[in-house]
C-alpha cells in the first residue's frame, strides 16, 4: 500500500483578543509569555488558504479562528508539508505542544 502524501499541518496568527476573552484558552495557556502571538495549530487535506477561509466562515471551524484569525503564520511550521494523515494528526499536537513549551499562547485539534 502507497503512503499519501496530502495532508497538511498550519499555524494561524490568533487576535491577543482571544486570552482575554475566553477563559477556557487563557486557562489552557498559564505560562504564555505576556505580548507573544497567540497561535492555533491544525491539520487538513485541503490548500492550507482554503482551510483558513473555512475556519473564517463558520465551517467546521475552530471557534478561536473563525472569531480571532487574523493570517496564516507559516512561518512557525516546523516540518515540510504535504505528509500522510496519520503524520499530519501526530505533527499538529506535536507543534502545538512544542509552541506552548515555549511559550506561545497556542490551541490546537
């Protein structure tokens, strides 16, 4: 069986907004370092602009992008897409972890 290669792993610029409006993101985030970007990290098989707009307009969108995306922040992937699916779910948590260990206020799933 052939691997696929078409699944992507993206990063989006998130509004400093989002910290103090939702507490559950704020909670998630104790030890972001005061003025960093606030970043959400998924995983799609579609172009990473289109997945971004689906977010943005309500479709199965996380509620943190559609409400507080500003941009795809491409420069914080870690890792050359496309990759298999199966890479593309570890890779997401994998980066957002790493992000947040560094301390980037960061959701990500």
């Amino acid at each position: 069986m052939t691997k696929q290669y078409h699944h992507s792993v993206y990063v989006v610029l998130l509004d400093s907004e989002v910290l103090a409006k939702e507490r559950k993101f704020r909670e998630a985030n104790p030890n972001c370092v005061p003025g960093w970007p606030c970043l959400y990290v998924g995983q799609t098989g579609k172009t990473l602009e289109e997945r971004f707009e689906d977010h943005k307009r309500g479709y199965k969108s996380s509620k943190y992008v559609e409400r507080y995306g500003e941009r795809l922040a491409l420069e914080f992937l870690e890792r050359s897409n496309p990759m298999t699916y199966q890479e593309s779910l570890a890779e997401e948590e994998r980066l957002g972890k790493v992000l947040r260990q560094l301390g980037y206020a960061t959701w990500w799933g």
